[in-house]
C-alpha cells in the first residue's frame, strides 16, 4: 500500500527521484512547481527520517565594485602606470611621480606595496627615489590580482571560487578587497539527493496525502477525514 506523506514531502522525493543526481533547492522548487520555502522545510524533515541526503559546500563569492570595474575600464593599474615613468625617466622621487601621472602623491604612496609586491620598482638608498626593476611593463594579467578581478568582472560581476581555489588565492582576494575593487562572501551551496532508504520508500510507493484547512461534513459522513492532513488554523 502506498505511504501517505504530506504533499511537499511528496513532491520533494518525486523530484529527487526522477534527477540524475545531487540537484540545488531552486531547481527542485522549479521543477515540482512547489514554493521553495516550503519544500526546503520538507527536505529538513525528510533528512530527519534519513531519505533525503543534505550536502553541504562551501565557497567564496566574489562580487565586482565600482571601484573595481572603474579600474578595468581605465586600462593601467597605478603600479603599471608608474612603473611606465620610471623607464621612461629613471628614478623619481614622489612628487615628481605625481605630477608626471597627474595625481596627488598621496595616490602614489598607496601604490607603493604594490609596486614592491610586483618586483616593478625598488626603493633607492639615500635618497629615497623609486628606480625602476623592470626594462619594460610586462603584461598586466600575467599578476594573479589583474587576472581575477577580469575573471569577476567576465563572470557578470560575481565569481563563484571553490574552497581550495580560495585558499590557494586568498591573499590575492585580500589584496583586491584592500583597494575596493571586489566584495568577498562566505557562502554555503546546498545540494539534495535520495538517500538508499529515500529510494526505497519511494520504490514501495508513495502518495500525496490530501490537505483541507477544514473539516467538512462529507468527510465526517464518508470517513474521508481519516486520509485527510489538516493545515494548523492560523490565529
């Protein structure tokens, strides 16, 4: 005899039963046609009673600020731009950085660490001038930073990054976070799939109980009651 289960139950195991593997709460929600609220509520029960495998993974999401896309619009990053003048010109103190790229030197000394961090220039000694390390500007997403924030910004704007790609890119993540240019998320991706017993209970058959807000008469005289749920009266 087939089991009665409560309808979003129902839906819930029919669904997982006809998907070819672990699927996402909004793509069983679609394809139920059932209120995805409801059947994560459903999906808790059922993992409770053991039918329903609940998958838990986590990940970062990276999203694009404005800061960031401004940067990608505007071509060189500061660094590179420096790094330019000081081929060009040999070692130059910071204001004169500053007038030659036409910002305060206060934008130049933020772009210092990273000047240093890419290996494009050097501090000299005594005078304080920065020379430059580099004959030419090598090709700016060739550094792990420039790349990534093209990956945001190629990816509509969010990047999903699997746990070890996080881990392996973290100071890079927090490199780009520290200028503005993304926003960094901790985010959990849950996936639903039928455990062996799940399958088993469906393969013996299953049934969507019938659900009234009310008893009705009818019900009381053919019995019906019996094989009804009924949803809790709302005060």
């Amino acid at each position: 005899m087939p089991r009665d289960l409560p309808q979003n139950q129902y839906a819930l195991l029919t669904v997982l039963a006809g998907s070819s593997g672990p699927a996402l709460l909004p793509d069983l929600a679609e394809k139920s046609g059932s209120d995805q609220s409801l059947l994560s509520a459903a999906a808790v029960e059922l993992a409770e009673a053991g039918w329903v495998a609940v998958v838990e993974t986590p990940f970062v999401e990276l999203t694009l600020e404005e800061a960031g896309s401004a940067q990608l619009q505007a071509g060189d990053f500061p660094e590179f731009a420096i790094t330019r003048i000081l081929i060009e010109h040999g070692p130059l103190g910071l204001p004169a950085i500053a007038g030659k790229l036409g910002a305060p030197p206060t934008e130049v000394g933020k772009s210092l660490r990273f000047l240093f961090s890419k290996g494009l220039a050097k501090k000299e000694k005594g005078t304080g001038d920065l020379a430059p390390l580099v004959t030419e500007v090598p090709g700016q997403e060739s550094f792990d930073d420039v790349a990534l924030l093209w990956r945001v910004q190629q990816s509509d704007g969010k990047l999903r990054l699997s746990p070890g790609e996080s881990r392996k890119l973290g100071p890079t993540v927090s490199e780009l976070k520290s200028r503005g240019f993304v926003k960094a998320r901790e985010r959990t991706e849950r996936t639903y799939a039928l455990t062996d017993a799940g399958s088993a209970v469906v393969a013996d058959g299953i049934e969507a109980k019938r659900e009234r807000n009310q008893l009705e008469p009818e019900m009381l005289a053919d019995g019906s009651w019996r094989d009804i749920k009924f949803r809790p009266y709302d005060v």
